[in-house]
C-alpha cells in the first residue's frame, strides 16, 4: 500500500528556510523524498540546514530577499528549469512584534505588510504562472498565525497581516481550484526554535509557563509544524484547500 505522505519526486520551494519553521520543513520534507529549494536572506543559514538534510545533492539553494520582485521571478524560473517543474511551496518567511498602537509607526506598518502580505502574493504570483506548476496541480501552503484569528494586546499590526493571509487563502483556493492548485494556510501557536528561547516572555520561567498553560498541549515544535506542512503538501489532503489548519495545542479550542 502507498504512503499518502510521501513527497517522493514533488519539487517543494520553501521560503524562510534559514532558521526555525522554515528550517525542519525542508529537513521534513527531504526525509519524504521531495527536491527542495531552500530561500531565504541569509545564505550562510540556508547552508546549514542544507547540511542537516538527506540527499544534498538533490536540493537547490538560493539566497533570496523576497521584497525584491525581480530576484523572486528569477528563482522561480531557476526552480522550474532545473526541476522541470514545482509540486508545492510552503511560504514561512516573515516577522512578528509586540508594539501597542501609540508606539507603532507608519515605517512599521509599510514594512509588515510588505515582509508578511505583499512579498507572499508576490510569491504565489510568480510560482502560478503558466507552465511553472504541475500539469497535476500542487499546493501551496502558506504560514499564518493564531494571532491572525484572535486577538491579544500589543498584537494588532502583526495580526492584521496574518488575518490578511488567511482573506487571501480563501480567495486563491477559489481561483486556483480550476488549475488543481490547492491552497491552505496553518496557524501555529507558541512554538519552541532556538530564536524564540531568547525572548522575554520565553526565557523568563514564570511567564513560559504561563504561555504553556495557555496551550492545552503545551508549546509546540518545529516538528509539529512541518508534520502538518507534509500532510498540505501531500496526496493524504487532495481534497483540502481553502481551510486554515490550526497547529496550536489546543489554544484557540478554550
């Protein structure tokens, strides 16, 4: 009997490659047997999760910041030259804060809606053009929040732009059923990576455990995450898109 997980074959570009989320996806993904192509800002990065993953040679890496429209359609024709083809993508690139509305600036509001909204329609643009998908379809995956469905103080700019993501997500799957091209989001809730361990509400014991309790399940993983990535990816969810995938541990259930 054939796995329904399984990613033999798919050519999957994965955005934010370079640290956390974005890291174990492509580690995952390469476990399933898909061909990666790892992007992200920081080359030196990018390289040391090419390191951690099975078959190297079988994956592209390429430096990319994705607020550069040009660059990102070079990639994507880069990708469908050398694979032949794109099976899926899993956008993680993004950035988050805690800022109340007084201290918030017209410079941030530009620059998070251009890094976690414009730069991951840009994306699904290119990667949508003729010819660039699987005659099949494919899916594509994008990472949102839980703040983008609920709310908390200091949170607004930030979950604004992840709400944007899921309105996009519903409107795309409709647009893109008649191409076979699924699209999904996944909102994770607090999620352990070496970058979130420094943070205040992380590194101080009382408030972690706190924000554990807050999670029916406790913290979650990158793993957990990824798991989730490989089943939206895979012929296991082809009658899946539109939705939003909670990854939570049971935070928004309560």
């Amino acid at each position: 009997m054939s796995n329904p997980f399984d990613l033999t074959g798919k050519n999957i570009l994965i955005t934010g490659a370079s640290s956390g989320i974005g890291r174990q996806c492509a580690i995952s993904c390469a476990k399933m047997g898909a061909n990666v192509l790892l992007t992200g800002r920081n080359e030196g990065r990018l390289q040391e999760t090419l390191s951690c993953m099975e078959n190297k040679l079988r994956h592209l890496l390429i430096p990319l910041d994705l607020a550069q429209y040009a660059d990102v359609t070079v990639a994507v024709e880069k990708m469908v030259e050398q694979k032949g083809r794109i099976d899926g993508v899993i956008h993680c690139a993004g950035i988050s804060t805690t800022q109340p509305l007084k201290l918030v600036t017209v410079e941030m509001m530009e620059t998070f809606f251009q890094t976690n909204v414009f730069a991951a329609y840009h994306l699904t643009k290119e990667v949508c053009k003729m010819g660039h998908f699987a005659k099949e379809g494919g899916s594509i995956v994008f990472l949102s929040s839980i703040m983008g469905s609920v709310g908390e103080t200091g949170k607004s700019l930030y979950g604004m732009t992840k709400g944007a993501l899921l309105a996009g997500v519903r409107s795309l799957a409709c647009e893109l059923a008649p191409k076979h091209i699924r699209v999904n989001a996944i909102s994770p809730g607090a999620i352990v990576t070496p970058i979130n361990e420094n943070l205040p509400h992380m590194a101080d014991p009382e408030k972690r455990a706190a924000l554990e309790k807050q999670h029916l399940l406790g913290l979650g993983t990158t793993e957990d995450v990824a798991n989730a990535c490989i089943y939206l990816l895979s012929d296991a969810s082809k009658w899946v898109t539109g939705t939003n995938l909670f990854v939570d541990g049971g935070y928004t259930a309560k």
